[in-house]
C-alpha cells in the first residue's frame, strides 16, 4: 500500500527580541534538519540562545535531554523562560570554551544577540571601534561537558577550538555552523580525524552581506555556514535516505 509522509506544523510558544525574528524562525523551521531520526538521546546545546534548538530538539527526538549553554545572562533569562515547561531541558548560565580560567569577556549588543560571543574570537567577524557591550561571564571547559549522543555547536567563531577540545568518544551526530574558512577546515580535520562523514557542509560567501550589522570587510572572499556531520558506523540514530517517509 502507497505510503505518504507529512510535514506537522506544530505551534510553538517563545519569547525572543524582535530583531531575532528571522532567525529563531529558521532554527524552528529545521534549520538544524539533518534526517536523522532517534528518541531518548543525549544532546549539547552550545550556545543556546533564547531555546529554539533546544525546542525544536525536544519535537525532533522524542524523550531526550537538551543540555543547554548560554552565557549572557539576560538571554539566560529568555531561554529559562522559554524551557520551563520542559524538565528535560536543563539551562547552564555559562559559555563554553576551552583554556579559560572560570572566566571570559563575552560580547553581546542586546539580550538574546544571535551573534553574541566570547570577545576571544568575535573579533575575526565584527569590525573594530563598533559600540560593544563586553563583560564577565562564566566558562566551562568542553572536557568537562556531559556524554552526549548529539552535539549542536553555534557560537559565533569559537567553534573549532570548542570542537577540539570536546570528547567525541560516543558522539553519533555532529551539528555545527563556522564563521570563516579556517574555523571550517579545523573543524574538518578534527571530525574526520574522529571518525565522522559530512552529511551536509554547505559555505555560503561573505561578500554580499559585509554591510550589514558592522562585519568586518575583511571577511570578503571568506565563508560561513553549516556542517553536519555523522560517526561512521554510529547506531544510536537512523538516517532516512532523501525521499523516504
């Protein structure tokens, strides 16, 4: 008999700043969609945000745990508003970086930046002498994270040094977005050196946006975007073939 497959659009209730409209939107519309099904697993949320990865993980696998890593503490504020329905979803006011001692400079324009990060590596994106907010936070080594079956990894630049230094012993699906070239051939190099396959690595240039939200012009030239990657032999998740329901 003829099978078919549907698209549910479920509602979802979440509290963000007006200029993270497009962005949370994308993150609920499977931004993060790599076509690997599962239940009852284990993710890292590195960079959280105000809880769209971790909502959408919630819908995506059934049962899991969201561990949850967001520094600045008023979009710590959305995202434990957001997630307070969810007892699977645990909320750290931290970010997350290796070498640190206890304590790093974060940069964020406003409560709930998409494009906050650790003034150690913000740098190579935004331009010098931009209005900042800039102050202390708290730091966890990657090392000392939870087990995790899946880790998503968005924080705007320090990416491949958090990669590096995270134990992927166990890791099934990797996650991750990059900010330049260099970030995403480090991140290459250590996945594959982990065991890991692309399943999607897709760069996109920086040339037609270098004017907006004060990025640096330097960047022309370079790229960003998202890599997913998946351990070879892994049997925690099931990949669908493209078309299958």
């Amino acid at each position: 008999m003829p099978r078919a497959s549907l698209l549910a659009k479920i509602p979802v209730s979440i509290e963000f700043p007006a200029e993270m409209q497009d962005a949370v939107t994308y993150v609920l519309s499977g931004e993060y969609e790599s076509g690997h099904d599962g239940a009852g697993l284990t993710i890292l949320d590195i960079g959280a945000n105000v809880g769209s990865f971790a909502l959408w993980a919630c819908l995506r696998w059934p049962g899991s745990t969201v561990h949850c890593f967001e520094p600045n503490p008023g979009t710590f504020a959305y995202l434990k508003r957001n997630t307070a329905a969810k007892p699977l979803i645990h909320c750290n006011n931290a970010a997350v970086y290796p070498g640190a001692e206890g304590k790093a400079k974060l940069f964020s324009r406003f409560a709930g930046d998409g494009e906050a990060g650790l003034a150690a590596y913000t740098g190579d994106t935004f331009r010098e002498g931009m209005d900042r907010e800039v102050f202390d936070v708290d730091v966890i080594a990657p090392s000392a994270l939870p087990k995790a079956d899946i880790v998503k990894l968005d924080i705007e630049g320090g990416e491949a040094a958090v990669l590096a230094a995270l134990d992927l012993t166990g890791v099934s699906l990797v996650l991750g977005e990059f900010q330049n070239r260099a970030n995403r051939e480090q991140m290459q190099a250590t996945l594959k050196s982990a065991g890991f396959v692309a399943v999607s690595d897709e760069a996109c240039p920086w040339d037609p946006i270098l004017d907006y939200k004060d990025y640096r012009q330097d960047l022309k030239g370079d790229v960003y975007g998202h890599m997913f990657y998946e351990r070879q032999g892994q049997s925690r998740l099931k990949r669908r073939e493209q078309g299958q329901d």
